[in-house]
C-alpha cells in the first residue's frame, strides 16, 4: 500500500465531501430533512449495519488470501532449501543438476515471477519446473538412501508446486465482482443517507465531523480490501521475495560449505543461458 497516496486520497475525499456537506446543509430545511429523528436514525443504522457485516465477510475474505499467499512463499522457499539438503543424496551428476536448477528456480521466482505478479499478471508456471523433472527422471536409485531420497523428493516437489499455488493465485484478484458492486452500492448509500441529517439548526463543527469520519471511514475500507485484494502491489505492506531472496543465500553458503562446485544453468534473474 502506497501510504502517501493512500492519505491523499483519504483526505481528498473527506475535503470533498465535507464540501458538500456544507452545500446540502445550506439547502436543507430548519431541523433537517427528517420529520422523525429516532425513525431516521434506526433505518440509518440499518444501513450502517449492513454494511459493516459486508464488510467484515469481504475483509476476511481478502485477508484470508493474502495470508496464504505469504504463507505459500515462505513454504515454498523453505521446501526449496530442503529439496537442495535432499539433492545431495543423488548420484553424481544428477545431484550437480539439480542443484543448479533448483538455485535457477529460486532466482526465476525473484527476478521473473514478482514482477509479474505486481504487474497484475499471473505466471504460468515456473522456468525450471519442467527441467526438474526431466533431470529427475534421468536417475535411477540403487541404494536405500538414494531410494529414500527420491521418493522424499517427489513429496516435497507435490508440496512446493502447492505452495506456488497459494502464492500465485492471490494475485489473480480473489474478491469476484459482484462482492465489489454490492460493497460500492452500500458504501454509497451509507454515505447518501448520512447527507440526510444535515440541519442548520445545529452546529456546523459537529456536523463537519461526521460527515467527514463517515467519509474517511468508507473510503479506508475500501482501500484496505483493495490492498489485501491485490497483495503484490508495491507500497507498505505487499508481499516480497525475501524468503526466496534468503534461500538463494543459504543455497551459495551451502555449496561453499560443503565444497561443491555447483554450476549454474541461467543467468542472474533465472533465464537459461
């Protein structure tokens, strides 16, 4: 969430409607537009009541998505360092291999994916999943620890493609339609009614203040949900590659520790050389 932008829209529409305000109150009858205050009052807070429950379902919902998502990254960068613990179970050269291609994977993730997903796009699938498998299929386990080690392997793949799952398809937009068109609908008709109890009669501070807490209210639930909606936008909050970013890391420290010399099938960002 971009938080200058957001605070400028916030205020922006709160200097607006307070604007407005002013305009209908100068309009409106002594004693307001309603007859029956109490009556007003309890269909008002109806509305608001309404509201509120949409509210609640839709921001659950969104963050429920967004939860997964940073979940699935964090699973999935976990189950990649491991899948790299587990290569080294293989015979040579496919235990090489799959180093290199799962060290590919995780820079393909950071350097092709991300931006993607904060563009608004959804990737299709990850660069190196198909020579994984490929790479895979070439081994033939003799031993009980190799044995052992590739069906480990075929576990943790199931799991890892689960989690990208869950980290891809928060970004595909996870509040349909017409949740948004009921959620605007309301927001409006809160926002209408309200204008309804502007009275000359009363004060004008008091009046300014509701009229412009309701405003700040509707709009920063609004842009809360639109934030948790689309979870890769660049602002405060989104999502990022930092756990992946950790396990390339941990990825380069393992191999030095361990003395292997890895080569690395793709460039900086993950594309195949």
């Amino acid at each position: 969430m971009n938080l200058p932008v957001t605070a400028l829209i916030v205020g922006g529409a709160v200097v607006a409607s307070v604007a407005l305000f002013l305009l209908v109150r100068r309009r409106a009858p002594e004693g307001g537009f309603f007859t029956d205050g109490d009556r007003a009052a309890g269909v008002f807070g109806v509305l608001a009541t309404g509201f509120s429950v949409l509210l609640g379902f839709v921001v659950f919902l969104a963050f429920t998505s967004y939860d997964e998502a940073r979940s699935g990254a964090r699973t999935e960068a976990t189950l990649l360092i491991q899948q790299y613990e587990t290569a080294q179970l293989f015979p040579h050269p496919a235990s090489v291999r799959l180093s290199g291609e799962l060290a590919c994977y995780a820079r393909a993730v950071v350097g092709i994916e991300w931006p993607l997903l904060r563009q608004g796009d959804k990737p299709a699938f990850n660069p190196w999943g198909l020579p994984l498998f490929r790479t895979l299929t070439a081994v033939e386990p003799r031993t009980a620890s190799e044995q052992a080690a590739y069906s480990k392997w075929l576990d943790q793949t199931s799991d890892r493609e689960q989690a990208r799952l869950d980290r891809v398809q928060a970004g595909s937009g996870i509040v349909p339609g017409p949740l948004w068109l009921i959620l605007f609908v309301t927001a409006i008709l809160v926002f209408a009614y309200a204008f309804l109890f502007a009275d000359p009669g009363e004060g004008r501070l008091p009046q300014l203040v509701i009229a412009g807490t309701i405003t700040a209210m509707l709009v920063t639930s609004l842009l809360v949900i639109r934030f948790l909606d689309n979870p890769y936008s660049p602002g405060f909050g989104s999502l990022s590659p930092g756990d992946m970013k950790r396990t390339i890391g941990q990825i380069d420290e393992a191999s030095r520790a361990l003395g292997l010399r890895v080569p690395i099938p793709c460039d900086a960002v993950g594309r195949p050389l």
